[in-house]
C-alpha cells in the first residue's frame, strides 16, 4: 500500500472514531465539562474577589485596571494548568520546562502587586486541584486582613512631600508653621536662586490637614504641592 493509501486510511480511521465518540470520550478521560465549568467558575469568583480587595487596599498614586484583568487571568490560566497536569508526572516536568524559559521583562513597581500576584497563582493552584472550599476560605481570609490592614493604615497617619517655592525671607515663617502643623517632618532638598527657593520637605500628617492653605497664608510664598510619598524611609 502506497504511503498516499495509508494516510487516507488514517484518515478515515480517525473520522470513524470521531464519529463513534471513541474521540470524545478520550478527551474526557480524566475530567469532565462539568469539572471544567466548576474549576472556571471558583476561579472566577476568587480571582473577582482578589481584584476587588486589591483595588479597595490600593494606596499608589496611579490606580491600573490592567493589573486587576491580570489578576483574573492569572488565577483562570494557572487552573486550567493545574487541572490538565492532574497527576501526570511527565506533563508537570514538561510544563516546569517550558515556564522556566520564559522571562517577564515588566518590572513591578510596588512589592505588594508581587504578592497579589501569588496570591492569585496559589488560589488557582487550589482550585486547578479541586479544593473548592478551602480555596474559598483561604481567599475570604486573606481578604479580610488585607482590608482590615489597609482600614488601620488609614487610621494612622501618612507620609506626604511637599513643595514650597518661595521668597528666602520667608524661609523662617515656613518652619515655625511646620513646626506647629506637621507632627514630624524632614527637610530633603533646598535650593535657592536669584529668583526665589524652592524646599521639598517630607512630613507626616492626617488627610484633615490644610497645610498647603496654611502654607499660601505666609507672605512670600508662592506656591505648595502636596504629594503622596510611599517609600522605605518615611517616618
């Protein structure tokens, strides 16, 4: 029989089994629409709820949607591959392989947006596992300490730059109304030319505060920015 022969006799034999449902129930072998619905769905549901927490504890300067859809997607992706290795050791090797070459060249600004990010590999790994419900209450667990984190640091008192550009003599009625408004506060740059000073200083204080009105008050200065700051060495 000619190769031209054996191929469509392959071809065929694959349609009959496609049509026999000898295809289809391979397919199905180890899980089934309805295992895959399920793992879709908590993933959804837990990958929601982790964007959710996310944007509410959220204290950047700039919010991004984008990494929100990424968190659902990672979570949703990260179970499909979990369920479809299963328990098949030579697929994981496999899938461990090909991960390794991948390099993600997106730097992450904030360390909190990494773990975010695992958080929402770890929930799909448990689901891709089928542990529905202790994927659910690990995610309404951690949910709940990040927000009632994020409600105690909005109790407390937060780090802010601010920026006065100013005449020189004016120099000492700006840290007497530091020193009256400010609980603690820094001084970081100062320079001065010939037509006027400018002054960054990093301090602390409640959302309440009017510094920036209390600081348009003193005569010979000419403007103030407020600035959230988020770094390591605020106060």
């Amino acid at each position: 029989m000619t190769p031209l022969a054996l191929l469509t006799a392959t071809n065929i034999t694959g349609k009959q089994d496609l049509v026999s449902g000898n295809w289809w129930t391979q397919q199905f072998a180890q899980f089934t629409p309805k295992d895959i619905a399920l793992v879709l769905l908590f993933a959804l549901i837990a990958s929601i709820l982790i964007s959710l927490v996310y944007k509410k504890t959220f204290r950047g300067v700039l919010y991004n949607p984008s990494f929100s859809i990424t968190l659902v997607l990672l979570t949703m992706v990260t179970s499909s591959v979990v369920m479809a290795i299963g328990s098949n050791v030579a697929l994981s090797m496999g899938m461990v392989g090909a991960l390794s070459i991948v390099r993600f060249r997106t730097a992450v600004k904030d360390p909190i947006d990494t773990g975010y990010m695992f958080w929402a590999i770890t929930m799909g790994i448990l689901i891709g596992t089928k542990y529905y419900l202790p994927a659910m209450v690990v995610v309404v667990g951690i949910s709940t300490v990040m927000l009632l984190a994020s409600f105690i640091r909005i109790r407390t008192s937060e780090s802010f730059l601010l920026v006065v550009h100013f005449d020189p003599i004016a120099e000492q009625e700006i840290d007497a109304e530091l020193h009256r408004s400010v609980r603690n506060y820094r001084v970081r740059s100062k320079t001065i030319t010939r037509s006027g000073a400018e002054m960054t200083v990093e301090l602390q204080l409640n959302q309440r505060s009017d510094v920036v009105g209390h600081m348009l008050d003193i005569s010979g200065v000419h403007d103030a920015t407020l600035v959230s700051c988020q770094n390591e060495t605020a106060f």
